[in-house]
C-alpha cells in the first residue's frame, strides 16, 4: 500500500469518527434543548402575541382585539418612552464606566501583597451578593433627607444636607447605589485576569527597564481587556435591566428622571393595566439591549477565535 493511498483512508476515518461524534453529541443534547425550546420558546411566541393586541385587564375580552403594529408605533411615538431610553442609556454608560475604572483599580491594589489581603477580598463581594430589594431599602435610609445617614455625617462636619432624590441629583444618587453594589463584579474578573498574568514576561519588563506605569500599560492593560469585555457585557445587560432597587429607592421619579425602561414597562403594565403595550415594551427592550451588547459580545468571540488560530 503506497503513501498516497494510505493518507486519504486516514482522513476519510477521521471524518467518520468526527460525524459519528457530533452526531452523539446531538442526541444528546436534543432532550435538553426541546425542553428548553418548549419552556422559553411557547411563552415569547404568546408574548409576541399580545404585543400586537389591545388587551387591557380593565377592558374584558380585549385579549382577543387584534390591532397589528399599533402598540409599536403609539410607543415609539411617545415622549415617555424616549424619555425612558434616554435615562436608561445615561444610567447603563455612567455606572458601567465607573465600576470598569474602580474594578480596575481595587483589583490592581487587591493583588498586591499586604497583611489582611483576604480579609478584604472577602469584606468586598458582600455588595455584590445582598438582594438589590435590600440594596435599595438600604440605600433609601442613607440617601433620607431628614434623618439619613448621609446628611447626618455632612451635618456634622457642618456642611448643609443634600436632597439626595430630588429632581436634579436622583439619577446620580441611584448610579452611586449601583457603583456601590457593582463594582465587586469588575473587582472579581478584573482580579482573575491579573492572576493569570504570566510573571515571566512582567518580570523581563522590569529587568529591560520598563518602570510601572509602562508595564501596567503595555503588558498588563492589553492582557485584561478580555475580561473587561465579558464583565461589561454582563453588566450592560444586567443594568438596563434593573428594576427592583430602582422602583424600591425612587419609584422611577420625581418625576421620570430615574424612570428606566423597565421601570416605564411596569408602570404601563401594573398602573394602567395595558398588557399589550407592555408586552410590546418588553420586544423593544429585548432588541435594545440586543443592539448594544451584541456587537461587544460579537467582537469578544471573534477575539477569541482569532487568538486560538
């Protein structure tokens, strides 16, 4: 047997064994992912729906009233949902910058050597793990004008109290809630990657010359940025999603200038009752949050993808 008769058998055998691997594969994911198309897949196909009805709890059979893209456009005529938008939008880009930069930060620090390291380490994930219900009742007792915390330790060092949730310092007050509670997050993955950074190469850096600052920006910087995606692609979904510490600390006011999509979706649903129009809120959200986290995610595979080839 030659050469060149043996080589294509070997590789018509590595096909078979491939296809016949996959196709186990397959098998046995398909239970799981029936179940799962059955769980997920029948309520957003009822959900899409309802969008394009009139249904409204205080109108009996209006279930049934198809009305087509009419909820779609009356919301995307309206001043209120854009004004919603344009909140979510501030809240999601201001918090998320400020727990890139502070994450980087303590993660930095948090990976030098010092005594009590790990009490810390610990000490900074409780923010991350209490209920955001909690988080933003316990916020509310700090941020209350009269008797919080806050403008009790400014009054004491003499100065005058803040309205922590009037109209013009609401919105900072609930990003101030969320970097508090968020920051851990980008600490823990940031931390991870400095972890993995390969000691060897820091340590040539430093024997060619580089001082800190460079090795920080040419070595360690370009080796996080991975993990600055994935938290931030995490977190981007995670804080236009945010409802409960939001509705609990504010009620998505005064006014409407805490008021996020989420908060303006179940206002529709739970105070005018219209479950058309909020199901048609709910398909928005989804291609909003969509548009702005796919590209990151898009871009952190294709990374990835270049780096293992």
């Amino acid at each position: 047997m030659t050469i060149s008769q043996t080589v294509p058998r070997d590789g018509i055998a590595v096909r078979r064994h491939r296809r016949i691997r996959i196709s186990t594969v397959v098998w046995f994911t398909l239970p799981a992912a029936a179940i799962m198309a059955l769980v997920l897949g029948v309520p957003l196909v009822y959900s899409f729906y309802y969008s394009l009805t009139g249904w409204s709890l205080v109108i009996p059979g209006s279930d049934q009233d198809f009305i087509g893209l009419l909820n779609y456009t009356d919301i995307l005529r309206s001043t209120e949902f854009w004004a919603s938008i344009r909140v979510t939008l501030i809240y999601a880009v201001v918090a998320v910058s400020l727990e890139c930069a502070l994450g980087i930060l303590f993660a930095v620090l948090l990976n030098l050597e010092f005594f009590g390291r790990g009490l810390f380490r610990s000490l900074m994930l409780i923010p991350m793990v209490i209920t955001p219900a909690v988080v933003g009742i316990f916020w509310k007792l700090l941020y209350e004008q009269d008797s919080g915390v806050f403008n009790y330790l400014l009054g004491t060092l003499g100065f005058e109290p803040v309205p922590w949730l009037s109209l013009t310092v609401a919105l900072a007050s609930v990003i101030i809630m969320d970097v508090w509670q968020s920051t851990p997050f980008f600490t823990l993955i940031i931390l991870a990657g400095l972890q993995s950074l390969d000691r060897d190469t820091v340590s040539a850096a430093q024997a060619d010359g580089a001082n800190a600052l460079q090795v920080f920006r040419y070595l360690t910087l370009p080796h996080l940025v991975p993990y600055i995606m994935i938290a931030a692609a995490f977190r981007i979904i995670g804080v236009m999603a945010d409802f409960d510490k939001i509705f609990l600390l504010t009620l998505g006011g005064p006014g409407n200038v805490t008021t996020t999509l989420s908060v303006y979706a179940y206002n529709t649903g739970f105070k005018v009752f219209d479950i058309g129009r909020t199901t048609a809120i709910s398909w928005i959200y989804v291609v909003f949050v969509l548009a702005i986290s796919a590209p990151l995610i898009w871009r952190l595979f294709r990374g990835a993808s270049v780096n293992r080839h």
